[in-house]
C-alpha cells in the first residue's frame, strides 16, 4: 500500500470511528494556506478538529509522536480559519489525534485521543 493510500485508509477509519460515536462528519481535508485538518466533526456540543496519523506496522514509531507543537500550531491556524469562513467562532471546539497501525495483513489497531492538545 503507498502512502497516499495508507492515508486514505487511514481517513476512512477515522471517519467510520466518529460516524459510530454519534458525530456529523462536516468536512474532510480542509485546507487554510499550506495547512490542513483531515476531519471536522461535531456532536450537538462541540466541533471536533481530528488529526489523523496512519502508519504500517513496519514502522516502529507511535503515529501520535509526529503530532509536535509545530503540527499543532498548523492546526489550531487552519482550524481558526475555518471558523472565521462559517461564523463559527464562540462555538466551542476541541482538537483529537487519531492514531492508526495497519498491519500488512490489512487488520488495525485505533488510538483516539480527545482532547490531545488545546
């Protein structure tokens, strides 16, 4: 599987994890400048900013670990974007990090972090 489809993969599950939850998917690859979100969703309560991180077993680093501070802050700015376009600025919102592991075998391993980072 290539990166780009590990990430794609990676996406739809995220997407499935939260649809399950009870979330509205609003958005998917939102895009501010050179900044992006990979899922936007919201619960009656809060707008969810989801970073996801997908990686094949072979690689022996936590997918979390490359959500850094400088990840962060490119998030939280695309993030302000977004709620600047839809007048959504007092709506309160927070920011989950989704870690996936794929084996080669196709199988899965999620880590859902809420609230990773303010």
């Amino acid at each position: 599987m290539s990166h780009l489809e590990l990430g794609k993969k990676g996406e739809q599950i995220a997407r499935e994890l939260y649809t399950e939850q009870g979330y509205v998917i609003l958005d998917t690859n939102y895009r501010f400048e050179k900044n992006e979100i990979d899922l936007i969703a919201f619960n009656l309560q809060e707008i969810v900013f989801v970073e996801v991180k997908t990686r094949s077993s072979e690689v022996w680093i936590f997918p979390e670990v490359s959500v850094d501070k400088e990840k962060q802050k490119r998030i939280k700015i695309a993030a302000q974007s977004y709620l600047y376009e839809r007048k959504l600025e007092n709506c309160p919102c927070r920011f989950d990090v989704v870690s996936i592991v794929v084996s080669t075998e196709g199988s899965y391993q999620v880590k859902q972090f809420i609230d990773a980072f303010r």
